[in-house]
C-alpha cells in the first residue's frame, strides 16, 4: 500500500477513516482502563500494600511514559502513525496481563513501568491521526467526536476489569485487557500509511515565533515541541481530576458503602461522550480561554461535591458535574498544542502535550495518596480540586504570555467564511 500525504484539506469530519481510528481507539482505552478499578485493590488486597503504595502504583508508569514520549513522538513522525498505534497497542497488551503475575509491590511497579513505556504510544497517535485528518477550522471538532472511542473505553472498561474480577479473579481480568489491546492492534493494521508533510496547510500560517521554534532541531526542541508545553501545563493540573476519579474512587466507594465503582464510571464516561458530541463545535467556537477555563471551573466544582457529600446523591451528582465540566478540556488545548504546527511535527507535539497525563499521574498520585492517608479517601477530591484550581491561573498567565496560541473565538467561524 503506497503512503499517502497528509493535508487536512478534507472538509468532513466523520470519514471512513476517522471511524475506524475510533474503532481501534475504543479497544485501545477498553484494555488500558480496565486495569483502573484493579491495581488499587490488587495492592491493598492482593499485596498488602499501603495507601501510599497505591498511589505510586497508580503514577509510577508516568517515570518511563515521560521519558518514553519523546521517542514516541520522533517515531510518529518519521515512521507514520500506523507504527506506533498498532506496536504500541501490541507491547502495551503484553504489560496488562503480566499485572496479574505480580507477586509483591515491588514485581508491580516493574510492570507498571514496562506498560508505562509503551502505553503513550497508541495515544499519541490516534489523537495524531485525528488532528492530521480533520479540517483545521474543525479539529476541536474532530477530537470531539473522537472522545466516541476515549469516553467508550474509559466507560466501560473499568466495567469490564471488574466484573471479570469478581467473576474469575485479577489474574483473568488483567487478560481481558491484554485481550482487548491486542484487538485494537489488530484493528490499528487496518489504518492507512500515511507520510506527513513538511509544511503546515495553506489555511494556517505560523507566526514567525513559530517557526523559529520549531525550526530548532537542536537540544531541549529535539525532545520536545516548545509550543506545546504551555497547554500541557494547563492540562496538568485538570487531569489531577482524573488520577482522582479513576484511582481512588474504588476504595472511596467501598470506605462509604456506596456499591462499587463500575457503575460510576460508566454514568461519568456516557455524560462526557454526551457533552462532547452534543457541544463538539464548542471549543472550536468558545476558543482556548474561554472553552478550557469553564472546564477548569467545572471540575473543581465535581470534585468538591463527590467529596463534601459522600452519598449516592452526591457520588453521582459530582461525576455529572465533573463530567460536563471537563468535557472541553482536552478538545480545547489539544487544538492549540497543534495549532499553526506542521504535520510532520504534529506527533512531537502531541508528545509533548501528552506527557501531562504521565506527569500529572507521577505527582498528583503520590500527592493524592498521601492526602488519603491524612485525611481518608475523601481527602483526595479536595486536593484534586486544588491542582484543578491552580489551572486556572496558569491558564490566565498563558494567554497573557503568548495569545497567538490560543485558538481564539469562533475560529471555526472565521476560518469558513474566507
């Protein structure tokens, strides 16, 4: 199959292509979620660990994700997006199901640190993919609808690690996750081959700050892509809401007697994929500003609910709230981490914008941790909350600093009727 170029000059969103990036998405997030709801009570219950060891177990993969990321990038880049969905997607089932053969805390972290490496790899590039494919005017758009494979998978694959857990135990449920990445590997080889281009399209046009920043390809710029690091750091400090939802809500809900944690993430993943496909062309209308700090004050407003009621009510009236709050975070700063960029440096980008999962896991878990241990499982949705609220700040200080990469308002707008 000849490669093919890519030029983002197709007008649609929903292509055959973008669907089936979805497909191999859902599968993808499927098996790497599944694991969310386990390790927490594997090491409590399995490995007699602390709440301390939960929270480095939960971060711990963020240490070679991070440094993994900026390999990753180069390879989406020189190698095409197809390499690494479909490897990464392959290596990362292998580190899944050997979770189960863990024996202490210790053997656990080794594995985390293996997935850790290989995990990123499928992200960045679907999420590539996505933006590669998508009309520029309507990239938060496309990640939108894209949030179909994110939302899914973390929807229901947290469902799925538990119930085959409580059915056959944590050795069976960490394969069925390893089984469902190798389905999104499988699906990923379906993916065309396509060579990035050297040039930004013709409907963007890079400052002249961009393109000498991106020009360098000579010490920190060979690692990472300089103008993705602003709304990395604004993503930072949201996605602590996540570390928070996904690694202690297990242990929040057994401490309160509130069922188990399947079902939450379930009603919070459909009421993100809800908002998102309902208000896609939001962020692109609202811009970076405006879109991300209404995320920002969403989420802390969920967290502080979920924990200031801790109650069936409150349980699931916080994740609502974080839900639609949060909803527009990631469309809104992923568009201006690839905003103006050339694709042939769009997956360094991504990289780079990316490693605020890692990153935010490798501190704001141990951090979350240590706030359970003082104050109780609760405790950790209050300082969620106040990473969240740092955010905002940051994001105020960023587009003081360089308003050019903020995607502005109804950019999508603005953008048609030229």
């Amino acid at each position: 199959m000849s490669p093919e170029p890519l030029n983002g000059e197709n007008e649609r969103v929903v292509t055959r292509e973008f669907v089936l990036v979805t497909i191999t998405g859902i599968f993808a997030l499927i098996g790497f979620s599944s694991t969310l709801p386990l390790v927490p009570r594997f090491v409590e219950g399995q490995l007699d660990g602390s709440k301390l060891d939960v929270g480095i177990a939960v971060g711990i993969f963020s240490i070679s994700a991070v440094l993994a990321r900026p390999l990753i990038g180069r390879l989406g880049d020189e190698r095409g997006r197809r390499f690494i969905i479909v490897w990464g997607c392959g290596l990362t089932a292998v580190s899944v199901a050997l979770h189960s053969v863990a024996t202490s805390v210790e053997m656990l972290y080794a594995v985390r640190l293996a997935m850790g490496a290989t995990q990123g790899a499928f992200f960045v590039g679907t999420a590539t993919l996505v933006n590669d494919l998508a009309p520029p005017h309507r990239r938060a758009q496309a990640t939108s609808y894209f949030s179909v494979a994110i939302y899914t998978g973390m929807a229901f694959g947290p469902l799925l690690g538990e119930t085959v857990e409580r059915q056959a135990g944590f050795t069976w449920a960490f394969i069925a996750g390893g089984v469902a990445l190798l389905l999104a590997a499988a699906a990923g080889t379906r993916l065309p081959v396509r060579v990035p281009s050297a040039t930004p399209p013709a409907s963007e046009t890079a400052s002249p700050h961009d393109e000498a920043a991106t020009s360098v390809a000579t010490g920190f710029g060979r690692l990472v892509h300089i103008e993705a690091i602003w709304p990395g750091v604004v993503l930072f400090c949201g996605i602590a809401a996540f570390t928070a939802l996904n690694s202690f809500m297990p242990l929040y809900v057994e401490e309160w007697g509130l069922g188990t944690a399947g079902p939450v993430f379930v009603v919070y993943g459909l009421a993100v994929l809800v908002v998102r496909v309902a208000g896609a062309k939001l962020p692109d209308r609202w811009g970076t500003k405006r879109a991300a700090g209404l995320a920002l004050v969403g989420q802390i407003a969920g967290l502080l609910v979920i924990g200031m009621f801790p109650s069936t009510l409150g349980l699931y009236g916080g994740a609502l709230i974080l839900a639609v709050g949060g909803s527009m975070l990631y469309p809104a700063l992923l568009t201006a981490a690839v905003h103006g960029v050339p694709t042939s440096q769009r997956a360094k980008a991504t990289s780079t914008f990316s490693m605020a999962f890692e990153l935010s896991a490798g501190v704001a878990g141990p951090a979350l941790g240590l706030a359970a241990s003082f104050g109780g499982n609760r405790a950790t949705f209050f300082a969620a909350a106040a990473f969240a609220a740092l955010g905002l700040p940051l994001l105020m200080r960023w587009a003081r600093a360089r308003p050019d990469r903020l995607v502005p308002p109804q950019a999508s707008m603005a953008a048609a009727s030229h």
